[in-house]
C-alpha cells in the first residue's frame, strides 16, 4: 500500500478506527524487528507449555478468563469462562498481548 492510498484509506475511519490500525500496524513491525534481531520468542511453545492451565488473556484491551486448550504456530485455543456459560475461541497468537494469573 502506497502512502498516498494508506491517507485515503484513514479518510474513510473515524479516529479509534485509525489508531487500532495504528496500533496493529505497530505491533507486526514490533515483531519483525524482534525476529530480525533475534530476539523472537517461540510463543507458541510458551503456550504448548501451559495447556490445560487457567490464566487471563488480554487481547485487544479486553481481559479473557481462559484455559488453554490446544496451540500451534500461529493459533491458541481457549475455552472463555463466562456468566452465561463457557465459549471456545480461536486467537492468533500475535494479537495476545499479555497472559497474566497462569494457574
């Protein structure tokens, strides 16, 4: 994407839009760096190390009460605890932003 189509592209969203954009255009390059200067965690075996565990996981600012149930490369599955009953999720592990209260 060129410059000139990325500014028509911010024209059309509204300004939470255009810093959630921001904010993940910033965190894939965040990774690329860490990758270049090898410094990439394998963050799928973090994961693969913890299924079957509860912990909370934040992704996008919002806190998931989970237990990992299965991982790979690139995917974690949870199943969410919730009020009205209990969720399974597919995440892309690049959009976790922190696991907390590992249990």
């Amino acid at each position: 994407m060129t410059v000139g189509n990325f500014t028509n592209f911010f024209k059309d969203m509204d300004q939470d839009e255009q810093i959630e954009a921001l904010l993940r255009s910033t965190k894939k390059l965040e990774k690329e760096v860490r990758k270049l200067k090898g410094e990439d965690v394998q963050m799928s075996q973090v994961f693969n190390s913890i299924i079957g565990r509860d912990c909370t996981i934040t992704v996008d600012y919002e806190e998931l009460d989970c237990k990992i149930t299965d991982a790979d490369e690139e995917w974690v599955k949870i199943l969410v605890y919730g009020k009205k009953g209990n969720t399974e999720k597919l995440i892309r592990i690049e959009s976790i932003d922190q696991v907390d209260n590992i249990r």
